[in-house]
C-alpha cells in the first residue's frame, strides 16, 4: 500500500493503491478499498500486464466517486493523465489530460 486516500464520509471504506513505486515488472498497480478493520478488500480498477497503471485515488467528498492518475493515459504520450470514476469502479472517465506527468489528485472545492 502506498498511497491511501481518505474514505467516505462516513468512514467504512479506504482507498489505496497496491505496490505503489515497487511495482514487479508485468504486473500493474490498482485501486483497491477495505473497510478499516481489514475486511472487505476489493479491487476497483482491473489493470492487467503492467501496461497501464492506476495510482494516487482520493475519494470524493460525498463518497460516491474516485479520482485518480493513471499512467499512461489515454492522450497516448505516455504520461500520467487524471480519471474519475464510481466508487465500485464503474464509469471510467478521463478528467484532465496534458504534457506534463498529472498525479496526486485530490478534490476540492470550485473557485
């Protein structure tokens, strides 16, 4: 576990990454909750081989989403683009994407 992100409101579930930086070679990094208390692990992203990487989730605040980096995204450079998607992992959409390597994501309020 690398990096963990505050869970819903509520507090029953947290979210994280498995292997963060240490990644083995054809395996990718995912995200995954749990309930505080060690039970109830389950995968939300489903990636495979080591191609494409899902890092840095942080919940929304109401709960009901994620927002992560994943590398590479889908602007095809190579670099780590910004997603969200449901809290069960469902409706994948990419929120930002550029040049530049975007990661840590987090929500906030608007300006």
């Amino acid at each position: 576990m690398a990096q963990c992100g505050r869970g819903p409101p509520d507090g029953s579930l947290i979210v994280f990454e498995s292997y963060g930086g240490a990644t083995p070679p054809g395996v990718s990094t995912n995200v995954f909750t749990v309930r505080p208390d060690g039970t109830g692990l389950t995968q939300i992203t489903q990636n495979e081989g080591g191609e494409v990487n899902s890092t840095n989730p942080a919940w929304a605040p109401d709960g009901a989403k994620i927002v992560f980096a994943q590398t590479p995204g889908r602007g095809g450079l190579g670099y780590s683009d910004i997603f969200t998607m449901n809290a069960d992992g469902s409706a994948i959409h990419q929120a930002a994407t550029s040049t530049l390597w975007d990661f840590r994501p987090d929500w906030g309020s608007e300006p």
